[in-house]
C-alpha cells in the first residue's frame, strides 16, 4: 500500500500495478472499511483501476490525520461483510450500421463476425471503475482474441449506448461523445438517467455480461425504457 497527496484535497491510496481482479478486491475491500469508518471530513472517495481517491475537508481533517486513520483501516484485520457481486445482463444489438467496426474486427482478427459477437458476449466482465464521462464502466476481461487498435482518427461523435473495442478494454458509451474505439453494437439501456434518484444503473466492483439480440428486440426494449418500464436483469455472481 503506498499513500500519496493528490492536490492539497485529496489523498491517493494504491494497492498495487497492473489491472487484475485480485488487486480490485482489496481496493473493494478497502472502500467499503473506510465507508463504514465514517471518518469526518472526507467528502468522497473514487475507486479506480488499483487504488482510491479519497477527497477530504482540511478544515474538518488534516492530511496527517486522514492519512493516520488509512493506515489504521488497512493494518487493522478482519473484513467487512462486503455484499456478494452482481451481473448485470445488458443486451446488445450487434453489427449494422449501429455496430459498423465489427466487420473489421473478424477481418483483422481472420475469422467471423459471428464468432466475434461470440467471444464478446455471454462472458462476465469486471465493473473496474465508472469515469471518463458519467456511467461510463471502465471493463475488465476482454479476450485478448479481440483486442484491436483504436482508430486513426476518433470519430467526432458515436451514439448513446454505443458498445466498443479500444485496445484489450471493451465499454458502452452512456452519451454521444467523440470515441476512437471500435463500435461493435450498441445496448437500448440507459446506464446514466439523471431523471432517476439514482442516475448510475450499474456500480463498479460489480460485473457485466452481453447478450446478443436481433434488431426487433432491440426496438421492443427500447421502447420499454422510454417508457421506463424495462427491468434491467440481474443474478448473484458464482463465488463472488
């Protein structure tokens, strides 16, 4: 564990290098200790790939304080009841004009695009973070068969719900917003609804799996969500 100043509002605490779940846990770990430690003065704290961001009050807190009571969470034993993960199952519409990158990605990777909604799809990815615009799930898991290189140029602009390559990482665009990665598909859900109390659908620490359907589906449950009435489904992950 290592713990560094980030600003003068906000401390870094990081786990270890690399991505892999078994650093994500004890950040999961951690975030949950240190919200149930309900220490006065943080404001917020921002889990990430292998560390938390831990925003705080120096009028409330000082840096020597905040940073003494982390190094208590984290050397005091014992864990949290941390609640078993979910996965949520989010459909995507794969190909066609909504999924136009997916021809190249069975072309570079020399095979079909069947067998690339295949290895996409029907696995579950880890929840690692949500950042670079509101909802956006930073995902862990993608088959390195389907890693690709982003575009040249980024495209000015993709849809909402647009799903994407980029590299060995995978997402879902929750907005319109320019992207250099490969669009494969995209998902009727809404991750990101500030009409909600709680405009996040999905958390981190939690897992995402695909599964593919045709266009019609696609419409029927767009429809729902318009309408607010499509129920996202969930189960409890196996060993989680």
């Amino acid at each position: 564990m290592d713990i560094q100043p980030l600003g003068d509002l906000a401390i870094r605490v990081c786990f270890g290098e690399g991505i892999n779940e078994t650093i994500h846990k004890r950040v999961q770990s951690f975030t949950s200790r240190l919200h149930f430690s309900k220490i006065n003065g943080i404001v917020e704290c921002v889990p990430a790939y292998n560390s938390v961001a831990i925003y705080y009050r120096p009028e409330l807190i000082s840096y020597t304080k905040l940073v003494a009571e982390v190094e208590n969470i984290c050397n005091t034993s014992g864990d949290v009841n941390i609640l078993r993960p979910i996965v949520y199952e989010i459909p995507i519409y794969y190909g066609g004009k909504t999924g136009q990158d997916l021809p190249f990605i069975a072309q570079y990777h020399q095979m079909s695009e069947e067998e690339v909604i295949n290895l996409h799809a029907n696995k579950e990815y880890l929840i690692y973070m949500i950042g670079f615009v509101p909802g956006f799930p930073y995902l862990g898991g993608l088959s390195q068969q389907l890693s690709v290189p982003r575009l040249e140029h980024p495209r000015p602009k993709v849809l909402a719900g647009s799903v994407g390559i980029g590299g060995d990482q995978t997402g879902i665009y929750p907005s319109e917003v320019p992207s250099g990665w490969r669009i494969i598909g995209i998902t009727p859900v809404k991750l990101f609804d500030l009409d909600e109390p709680n405009p996040n659908l999905i958390l981190a620490g939690n897992y995402i799996k695909f599964f593919p359907i045709n266009w019609n589906e696609y419409q029927w449950i767009k429809n729902l969500v318009d309408e607010k009435k499509y129920k996202l489904s969930t189960y409890l992950k196996e060993g989680g």
